[in-house]
C-alpha cells in the first residue's frame, strides 16, 4: 500500500490484516518503487498525490514491469477525468475518499479474484489472429506481442469468449467490474478505447465494433 498519511495507512493495514492480508506500506513513491523492484506482490492500494514520485507516475512505472498486478488507486480526486487519468496510467480500479472499508475490501477481493482466477474455460483463445493464452498471459495480434493490463486482459477474455454477440455496458460492468461499479461514468467506453488502441489502430481487420445504443461486440470488420 502506497499511502502518505500514516494515519490513514495505519487504518487499511489493520482493517486488511484482519482480513487476512500481509500489508506492507511505503509513504512515498520512490520507496513504493524500490520495494515492487525488491519483491512480488499480488496487489497494490495506490494513492495519486504523493511525495517524490506521484501516484500517476508510479503506477505507469510499475505498469513497465508487470503489466498484470492488480492497482487499485484511492485519491481524493473524484471527477470522471480524474477517473479516467488514473485508469489510463494502468489502474485496474479507483476508489474515492473518503470510502467505507467493506468496499475497499470487496475491491480488492475482486481484482485478486480476476488475477488468479480469469473467466474460466480452455487455455487458449483465438478469433483471426489474435490470441490469448491465459497461462501464460499474452496476447498476440499476428506476430506482435500486446502487452495488457490486468483489467484491460479480463475485458478483452468477455470479448473473445463472447464473439459475434454484442455485449452491453451493464453485462460488461457485472463480468469485469463489480456489481457496484459506477457505471453512470464513461470508464468501460474509454477502456474499450485503451483495448482499440493496442489490438485494432495499427492492425487489420478491425475486431471490435460499437452497437450503437447496445454496447459492443467482438467480430470482424472492415480494415
């Protein structure tokens, strides 16, 4: 957890440690780096102002090494282009304080849930030629390797086990997001844009299409 106010870090960490988590706390970026440089973890709580290194920086930082750990990043910020800042650095979630613990904590059981359990089925996944292998956690559009966030892998998983059927935002915040997901914001349109650009805006045909009105679907396009 990355946290500058101690009081508040010393809150979370024992609310989660009662929960059943080891916690480990940096009040600055630089440090926060240093220590996911020196280990592995399964998930970090991230906040965006911080000494030294900013949380928006951090989390892109982190995002170079492992594009897969689950970010889940509390600030005081609560607009939707906060929002949509945040998750654009590779958060796979944002939580606005003040919030009540019981939903950080659901947070966090969720991102963790999607990390090590992915929608379930078979190991590999193809639709043309982009593949997915859920092993192994890369995808491939042709021969080029795309690197995903955790979020952004789970989203496009929904979309290729349910190709040529148009989704809707609501089907996606239930699958990808948890029910209690604000989906009064644009967030699933601008991660279905984070997904165009690294599957779709350099390759061709095209693979993912707006229903206008529904949502979107998986199927092949027009270059």
């Amino acid at each position: 957890m990355v946290e500058d106010e101690p009081k508040v870090a010393a809150l979370i960490k024992k609310g989660l440690e009662e929960n059943g988590f080891n916690v480990d706390i940096a009040y600055d970026g630089f440090v926060a780096y240093k220590m996911f440089e020196a280990r592995e973890y399964d998930a970090i709580i991230l906040d965006i102002n911080l000494p030294y290194k900013n949380g928006i920086e951090l989390c892109r930082d982190i995002r170079s090494i492992n594009p897969r750990v689950p970010i889940l990043m509390l600030t005081a910020m609560g607009t939707t282009e906060d929002k949509i800042t945040g998750l654009d650095s590779g958060a796979d979630d944002y939580l606005v304080k003040p919030f009540e613990f019981r939903e950080l904590l659901a947070r966090m059981k969720s991102l963790l849930r999607r990390s090590t359990n992915t929608i379930s089925g078979g190991n590999n996944l193809k639709f043309l030629d982009l593949e997915m292998n859920l092993d192994t956690y890369e995808v491939m559009r042709g021969s080029t390797k795309i690197e995903l966030t955790q979020k952004e892998f789970a989203l496009l998983e929904y979309l290729l086990r349910n190709k040529g059927r148009v989704l809707s935002r609501i089907d996606i915040a239930e699958k990808i997001w948890d029910i209690t997901f604000d989906t009064g914001t644009n967030v699933i349109d601008v991660y279905i844009n984070f997904l165009r650009k690294k599957i779709d805006k350099d390759f061709s045909p095209k693979l993912i299409h707006t229903q206008t009105g529904i949502g979107y679907v998986l199927k092949e396009g027009k270059s």
